[in-house]
C-alpha cells in the first residue's frame, strides 16, 4: 500500500458550477479515490454575491455548492464520508439537520458541526467535506 501511495497524484477539480475560488485554493483535490472538497460558502456561482434569503436559504446553497463539486469530481453527494459544518450560531444546527435530511440519506457521513466566532463576507454558514469516490 505505501508504493501505491507514493505514485498517487493530485488532481485539482474546477466546476463553474461552484463558486470560484476565492484565495489560495482549489475547489477540491483529488488524490487516487478520495477528493478533498474545499470549504464552501452560500455564494451564487453566477454572482459570486451571497444568495439572498434567510438562513435555511444559505444552507441550500452551501450544499448545492458541494453537490456541484461533488459531480466535477466524479461523484455525488452520496459519496462524502465526512462533513464539516461551520456556523456562527450553533443555534441553526437543527436547520441545518433538517436541510440536511434532504440532500442525504443514510447512512449518513461522519460529520462535525463547529461553532465559530466569523466567516468570510459574514455568512452565518460554511461546510467542507471528504469525498471517497465508489469502485
């Protein structure tokens, strides 16, 4: 297994689907079967404006981010064994499992829910996540 590790290679994924990057990122990386997503934030694609709405909307469009780049990559939401969910208030963590429910299904990813002080342009809500493509 050690040799086969060494000859993996990284391959950046890019959809303009997702948002574009916005720092010294890529959307997600993928090394042999697991793509590493970056962190995504409700912006729009097509904007790159925070989608307008409450916050059940922003946690729509975080996940429809995901989704994109999940499928730039090769695989879907179904794939992701892990989930990071940040939010500047834990208090929207049973939204977020409600929305949740409807983009998953089980079994359900590991996952994490973190409770931070900000987030980048001051949205209320950002995931990442792990992906292990199916053979």
């Amino acid at each position: 297994m050690g040799q086969q590790e060494t000859n993996m290679t990284r391959q950046t994924i890019h959809t303009s689907a997702a948002p574009e990057a916005i720092g010294t990122y890529s959307q997600a990386i993928k090394v042999g079967d697991t793509v590493y997503l970056s962190g995504q934030i409700p912006l729009v694609p097509a904007s790159m404006e925070v989608v307008e709405g409450d916050v059940a909307a922003q946690i729509h469009q975080v996940f429809d981010n995901l989704e994109a780049v999940a499928r730039a990559a090769g695989g879907s939401l179904a794939d992701i064994v892990k989930l990071n969910i940040f939010l500047t208030d834990l208090g929207h963590f049973a939204l977020v499992n409600e929305i949740m429910a409807e983009y998953f299904q089980q079994p359900y990813p590991a996952r994490a829910a973190v409770g931070v002080a900000s987030l980048p342009k001051g949205v209320p809500v950002e995931m990442d996540a792990i992906m292990v493509l199916s053979q």
